[in-house]
C-alpha cells in the first residue's frame, strides 16, 4: 500500500529525474545538427516532471539519452531545475535559460506576467487537451467529488501536474487538505494499478487522465466496466516547450521546433514520445489561448487565489 503523502510532499528526487529525462530528450528529437558554432550548451530549465509513470528504470533511460544526444547531434545540454515556475520564467525572460519546460496551468499563470514567453510546441498524449477524471466502483454511492469524502483515493506519484491541481482544488472548495478530505492517498507506479486498486477493492477511488481511462478500457474491458466516474475536470492547457523573446536566434528555433514536430515520423523519436507516455509534439491548437484564459480564471496560482477557494 502507498503512503498518505501529499502532491507537494512527493519525493523530490523521483520528479526530478523524470524532468530531467524529458527535457534531457527533447535536445535529442531536435536534431539540432551543425549548430555547435551558435550554441555549445542548450540551456534547458524545468519545474518538475512529465513523466507520470517513471518507474524504477529511470535512471538507466537518461544515462541513454545522454549518450543519445552526444552521439548524434555532439550537442551538450544542460538541465537545470528550478524551484518553481517563477524562477524558470523570471529566468527565461533575463536569457540564464534557453528553454522551458512547464505543465500547462504553469504555462497560463507565467505566460500571463511574462507576456514574451511563448510556445515552441506542446507536448500531446492522444488528445490536444487532458482531463482529470475520478472513478469509482458501480456500487460506491458517491456522485460527485464531494461525495468522496472520508473514502479513499489512488492516483500516481509523479507528473501530470493538472491532475493533484484539480484534486487539490477541490478539496480546498471543501475547506479542507487532500489528506483530511481523503482517508488516505496511496500512490502507484502507474494508471493500471491505480484503476486496478479500485477494481479489486483496495481503494474507494481512482484519479486518473482520459488517456490513461481509454489505455485501461482498451486492455481490461471487463475491468473497466465495473468503474465509473464521479467528477472530471474542464479541460487543462497541455505542456509547453517554450522559449523567450528573441533569446534565440530565429533560425535556432525554427529547426528546434521542427525537429519536435517531426518526431513522430522517426523510428527514434517514436521511441522516445512512448518513453515519456506522450503521442506528439504539436502546434499549440488554435484556441489555445482561450484555454489558458479559462484556466487562469479556474485554477489561479496560489498567490493569487481568494482565501478559502
């Protein structure tokens, strides 16, 4: 059984390595060739991770993508965490970083106060904008989030940050912390046996994203019928691969964005997006300023929330 820590008690280390494995990734699936004369060091910088289903593997997967990196593009990055999405835009915007990686609500309040901050690309699993759902079994009476009180919950430990946002929002509109609106929070290594959990009666309820919902209707149907969802949340801004202004030269950009864009049709690339549980790299959507907006008013950084929501 998993421990009863909250999101921002999660083990720094674990969240950190996956960050540092995707965005280690993304000067790989650039293909950043013959730029070594422009930029000797891609200055990357993030805020966690967004690898949610990292496992005990790791470790051993960015020892590989830094071989992958040297070896064909003889690129060096390096990786910098920063303490929060403030530091990396604050940053960004002074040219310490080159890149930045944010979740996507991370991306709606820095965009906001740093209005040259812009998207590069974002990174997509299946649909253009992920949803928190939480389920439960048929026969819990629960109807929606607030009927969950007192019950139990599984979710996983590392990344989709939009998932423990909306879990934590809603609890605070119930005037209380996950850990006392919950009777416990286990944590898994993955959304299979967080659905699994539910299934089998170990926990109460499950919060997972729609990607996740789909892969586990698609490998367990029976399973997956006996769930079934209690609360969903409006649709997040998925993450972003950002740059700042005129830090990079245009031509830089241009061939760092297509090489992201273009991932999806390489053998390597392809390996690496299911590495990282991610589909493509993609053009943010048309309306995606009209998701950032809404998000901002929904889910406003802590510094800026009312007392009590």
């Amino acid at each position: 059984m998993g421990s009863q820590k909250t999101p921002a008690q999660l083990p720094r280390r674990r969240r950190w390595v996956g960050a540092l494995a995707l965005t280690t990734s993304l000067a790989f699936l650039a293909g950043v060739h013959g730029q070594q004369g422009k930029i000797e060091v891609l200055r990357i910088g993030t805020t966690g991770s967004l690898n949610p289903e990292g496992g005990k593997n790791e470790k051993s997967s960015l020892d590989t993508l830094r071989s992958f990196i040297k070896d064909e593009t003889g690129l060096e990055s390096e990786i910098l965490r920063q303490k929060d999405w403030k530091d990396l835009s604050a940053k960004m915007s002074k040219g310490d970083l080159q890149i930045g990686v944010f979740q996507g609500y991370e991306y709606a309040w820095a965009q906001e106060r740093y209005p040259d901050l812009k998207p590069l690309t974002v990174a997509v699993n299946i649909y253009p904008y992920p949803s928190a759902y939480v389920v439960v079994g048929r026969d819990n009476s629960a109807k929606d989030f607030g009927g969950l009180q007192g019950q139990t919950l599984t979710t996983v430990g590392d990344g989709l940050g939009f998932l423990h946002l909306y879990i934590d929002r809603q609890c605070q509109a119930a005037g209380k912390k996950p850990e006392a609106f919950f009777s416990k929070i286990n944590y898994r290594e993955n959304f299979e046996d967080v659905l699994d959990d539910v299934v089998d009666g170990v926990s109460q309820a499950a919060a997972a994203d729609r990607a996740a919902l789909d892969a586990y209707k698609r490998r367990k149907p029976g399973r997956f019928s006996k769930l079934k969802p209690v609360a969903q949340s409006p649709p997040f801004p998925p993450a972003v691969i950002a740059h700042y202004g005129t830090v990079l030269d245009q031509e830089t950009l241009t061939q760092f964005r297509t090489g992201l864009l273009n991932a999806s049709n390489k053998e390597k690339g392809q390996t690496m997006l299911t590495l990282f549980r991610l589909t493509a790299f993609q053009e943010p959507p048309a309306d995606f300023g009209k998701v950032l907006a809404a998000t901002r008013t929904a889910y406003p950084p802590e510094d800026a929330a009312p007392k009590g929501k």
